[in-house]
C-alpha cells in the first residue's frame, strides 16, 4: 500500500513527458503513451487493492508532507487508501485507459494530437488525486483541477465557437457551485478545526445539528454543479462539444461521479443530517425525472447520452439521499460501464458517419457496422435495467433503498426506469434500424443519384478499427456481467455492500427490505425496463419522424438553462450596462466628485475669513474668548 502514490503519479509523468517532448513525439506514439501511463495507474490501482485486502485495519493513510501549518490548524499532503477510494480509482483508471487506447484512433490526424492526451492525462491525474485525498482541502484541489482540464477539453476544438462557449459555461457553473463546497470548508475549519475526513468524522457526534446540517448541505451545493443537478444541468449537455472520447471520459469516469463521491465520502456526517439527506433524494429523484424526459426528444446522438447521463446521476443521488451509499457506487461503477460503451458506440457512428450526430440523419447501421450495433444495443439494456445486464442489479438497488425511505420517490424512480428504455430504445432504432437515410436515392424521373438529407457523397459507414473496436467489446461485456459485483441473493454474494460497510455510514437500505419485497420490485423494474423498450421499437423502427411524440419544451430541456440565462446570466449582464453607463459615472462617481467639490467650496468660504489682518484677527480671537466666557458663565449658573 505504500506505492498508492504511484497512481497519481504515472499520469503526472504522462503529462510531463508530453509537456516537453509532445511535438516530437507526435501520433500515434504520443497517444500510446499517455495510455501506458494510465494503464500503469490501473495496474498499481490493482496491486494497492490486493495488498489492503490482507491489510488488518479499514484507513491506511500515507503521509508525504505537511502542506499547511498556521497555529494549531494543520493540513497535510497525504493520500488515503481505504475501500471507498480504492473502488473509486479502479473503476476510474480501469475505465479511462480504455478511453485513452480509443482516442488514438478516433483522433487520427488531429493537429494537436498531443496536447489532446496531455489534457487526458492531467483530468485523469486530478480525478484521482480528488478520490485519494485524506482532506477535503486536497480533494479541493482535483475537484478544481477536473473542473480545468473539463474546460480544456470541452472547448478543445476552439475555433468552433459552440465548442469555446460550451467550455467557458462549464467552467462558470462549476465555479459557481463550488462556492458551497468552500463554505462547507470554511465551516468545518471554525468548528472541527481540521480538514481530516476521519477527523471530521469523530466530530460529528460532537457537533449540533445545525452546523452539521449547513456543512453537509452546502457540500452537496458543490456537488449539484460537478454533478450536474437540477438546475445546473446545463453545461453537461452543451460539453458535447468536446472530442467523443471526452465525452466518455467525462460522463464515465472522471468529473460527474465526483459529486457523488464526495456525499458518500461525508456519509459519516450525511448519517446525523436526515432534513438535507431527504432534500438530495428529492432533487436526485426531479433531476431523473427531468432529465430523461429531455432525452426522448433529442436528435443528437450524443446528447440523449448527455441527458441520460444526468437522469442516472439523479438515480445515484437518490441512493445517497435514502442511505444506500454502497448502492449509489454500484451504480457509479456499473454506470461507468455502460456509458463509456454507449459513448465509444456512438463515436463509432460518428466516426464512420463523417461527423455527422443527427440522428435523423442515420438508420440501418447495423447492417454496415455490426459489432458497434451489438455492443450498443448491449448498452441499451444495461442501462434500462433488463435483466440480467448491469443495470438490473445496480440501478435495482436504488430503487429498493427508495422504497424503504419514500413510496412516492420510488414510483417516480420506476416509471423514469421505463421512459430510460425509451428513449435509449428510441436512440438506437433511429441509429440502427429502419430504413438507411444516408444512401443514394435515384430520381426515377432524371435517373440521377442524390443523396439524402444534404449528406456529403462520401459517407460510407463501416466498422471503426480493432484499437478502436477493443474497448467497446470489452465495455460490453463488462455491461453485461457488471452486476456479480453486488448481487442480491446471499450476503457471500454481495460483495462491493461488504467491502464499502466498513467506511460508509449505513447498511444498504435492501437490507431492511423482506425477500419477497425485493423479488416483486425487481420485477416491477424488468417489467418497465423491458416495456418502455418494445414501446420504443413499435413506434420507432420503422419511422423517424413523429413530432407529436418530440414536443418542443423536451427539446429544450424544460427550458431550465435557457430560463438561468434569461434571469439571471442576461439580467445580470444588462445590470452591468446600466451600472456602466450609469450608476458607475453618475452615482458612485458623482458622490465622490461632489463630496470634493464640497470640500472645494468650503475652503473657499472659510479662505476668506482668513485675511492674514493682525488687528483683524486678534479682534476675532477676543470676540471668542468673551462669548466662551460667556457660554461658561450661563454654564455654570445654571
């Protein structure tokens, strides 16, 4: 366990190296390099575990340095191993060096090849710095360098402004709610007087509800913006933008979980603070909700991703609001399978679509590209809850939780299971079936060729290449056989519950659930999961254009982001003309210049008085002195 700091450190060296010897390194070899150091990482990630399962206590922390020290207050640099972070950087490293080893085909002939796997690296070596941490100061620290190296890659193709203007909106919302997460640090500093996490922990019984709730609430402020809650959401569906690969990188491993890692990191002082837990159900279970809603509307391919990416962190903060922590990282993890596939999947299409997203645009690839076909449609039943996929098990465990704390929470949590298999049925029927939009189509009239939709004639779908094919199948399989992490039917069987117990603050809430509850709820789940699927593929299999079922607030997500823009970023904006042009030059300046001319004036006036006479100013003195005498006199009489 004492190399736990070879993790962060293999892709730090990734970063280096191509930092100074990028530009003569160039593709593909830059880019198998940033994979190797990655992989590494992941390699490590797996010897640390080993070695901690034989490791007698639950916290193994290793010290490098002391980083802050003023007074009695102490910050240290040091990285905490124990089962939480160690599941949180194998699935991290596991999932993004299959990304990287992607991203050298997909960015083939890129001219900043390079930089691009320089910011891989660094977003990867933050996100594992922020899960490894021993204080929220250090987790601080990842948490903002994710938030950069989002920025960097959202907005990697900049010269498209879509793309410069999404990273810059990902960066000013983060920034926005990690307020909350500053003042969550602020106040645990006044109170707890250290940043420690397991110092914070064996304060919590010692500190008042009030305090315990404001820190903890605030931290899930933080939070809502990594993790793109209701209303923060926005910025994650327009970081489409970036490369596929960031995307999958984005919303599979790195940046979004670390929201939800950090309400199961504070789970010991979450345990003490029912009022906010049941406030993070309710906005994990609307977030779902709205978000899944907004996907069976979209027509970019990735952008219903983007949407169901969102809807299924809601799912993961239900967990956490209902107590099933372990709950809410097993569908992380298994989360990260299936949506790193769907998001290789659909850079598939991409890639052999020439570029082109819309969905519309598309149909019968399974003809042309039927290993991409296979493997997302293996998506799209894991990530509905079919079973036996990895969803069934995962998302099944939140959803029992649910229905331990509120009914009301699990119905909605059951029926956005079923428009989940639509609108991911809907996805891949418009991609893969009915009729191929992207051919030739013969003018009976002219005998001409013309292709459809404006399509460039040299779209030729096909298969992408094997470094390219590799992930896929490996992220699908894994999809598949993801559940065995956590399976219900034996506490032998339950493996990440017993792993994660000995550092979270609650029993997974199916515990309290009877046998015969479980086994009716997960068939209500396959039941929907299953149904809104076949509802997808009568109505779009054999069609793509029903505007009656993409109504036009769907589309625009409720109108959520576009109502903070009105609001608020816009409002504001025009606040700061009017303040410019107006209470800038007339109020603030007009105060300061009028006190001076004030000033100016009295000078003047007493100048006057003032006349440098002897005489005069003697007679002035004496006529002082007697009303003094006077005012003196009555003084004392009185």
């Amino acid at each position: 366990m004492k190399l736990v700091y070879l993790i962060p450190t293999f892709p730090l060296l990734g970063v280096l190296s191509l930092v100074f010897f990028g530009r003569k390194l160039k593709e593909p070899l830059a880019g198998y390099i940033a994979t190797l150091a990655v992989g590494l990482s992941f390699i490590f990630s797996i010897v640390v575990w080993i070695s901690f399962l034989s490791y007698k206590g639950n916290v193994f922390v290793q010290h490098m340095f002391v980083w802050i020290n003023v007074g009695s207050f102490k910050v240290d640099a040091a990285l905490r191993v124990d089962p939480l972070s160690l599941t949180m950087v194998l699935f991290v490293t596991g999932v993004s060096t299959l990304i990287h080893f992607y991203s050298v085909e997909y960015m083939h002939k890129d001219i900043d090849f390079p930089k691009f796997f320089l910011y891989l690296n660094l977003f990867v070596a933050s996100m594992i710095l922020l899960v490894l941490a021993n204080n929220m100061l250090l987790t601080f620290v990842g948490w903002e360098g994710v938030g950069v190296c989002s920025y960097f890659l959202i907005s990697f193709w900049h010269e498209r402004p879509t793309a410069a203007t999404a990273g810059k909106k990902a960066m000013i919302v983060n920034r926005i709610a990690d307020v909350g997460f500053l003042l969550s640090m602020f106040l645990t500093i006044h109170y707890v007087h250290s940043l420690n996490y397991s110092s914070m922990f064996l304060a919590a019984a010692h500190l008042s509800k009030p305090t315990i709730d404001a820190i903890v609430l605030l931290a899930f402020v933080g939070a809502m913006g990594k993790s793109a809650q209701t209303p923060l959401y926005g910025w994650l569906a327009d970081a489409m933008e970036g490369p596929t690969p960031v995307s999958a990188l984005i919303h599979a491993a790195t940046m979004v979980t670390a929201g939800v890692y950090l309400m199961v990191r504070l789970s010991p002082l979450l345990a003490f603070s029912p009022d906010v837990a049941h406030v993070i159900a309710i906005v994990g279970i609307l977030t779902a909700f709205l978000a899944a809603m907004a996907a069976t509307a979209q027509d970019d391919i990735k952008k219903v991703l983007a949407y169901s990416t969102v809807s299924q962190l809601g799912y993961m903060f239900v967990g956490v609001g209902t107590g099933a922590y372990a709950a809410a990282i097993f569908l992380m993890v298994t989360h990260a399978f299936y949506k790193a596939l769907l998001f290789l999947g659909s850079g598939s299409v991409i890639h052999g679509m020439h570029d082109e997203q819309n969905l519309k645009k598309m149909g019968a690839l399974r003809i042309v590209m039927p290993i991409t076909a296979l493997a997302f449609f293996t998506g799209w039943m894991a990530i509905a809850g079919v079973p036996p996929f990895a969803g069934f098990w995962s998302k099944g465990d939140v959803l029992v939780g649910a229905f331990s704390e509120s009914w009301v929470i699990w119905i909605v949590g059951l029926i956005t299971a079923g428009i989940t298999s639509y609108y991911m049925g809907r996805e891949y029927c418009l991609a893969f079936l009915g009729p191929a939009r992207w051919l030739k189509k013969t003018d009976k009239k002219s005998k001409k060729s013309t292709k459809t939709d404006s399509l460039p004639e040299t779209v030729d779908p096909h298969e992408p290449s094997f470094i390219m094919l590799v992930p896929i199948v490996t992220l699908a399989v894994l999809a598949l056989i993801g559940g065995i992490l956590n399976l219900p039917f034996a506490s032998s069987l339950q493996f990440l519950d017993r792993f994660l117990k000995p550092v979270i603050a609650a029993s997974p809430s199916y515990m309290h659930v009877s046998g015969l509850s479980q086994v009716v709820l997960g068939t209500l789940d396959g039941i929907f999961a299953i149904g809104g699927g076949l509802i997808a593929y009568f109505i779009w299999s054999k069609t793509y254009d029903k505007p009656s079922l993409e109504f036009t607030f769907l589309k625009n997500a409720w109108y959520i982001d576009k109502s903070g823009d009105v609001l608020i970023a816009r409002s504001s904006t025009k606040l700061a003309e009017v303040s410019d042009g107006f209470i800038e030059p007339k109020v603030i300046d007009g105060a300061v210049v009028g006190i001076s001319k004030v000033v100016v004036a009295l000078g003047i006036l007493i100048r006057k008085s003032a006349s440098g006479f002897v005489r005069r100013e003697a007679a002035v003195i004496a006529a002082g002195l007697v009303v003094i005498l006077i005012i003196g006199g009555l003084r004392g009489g009185l």
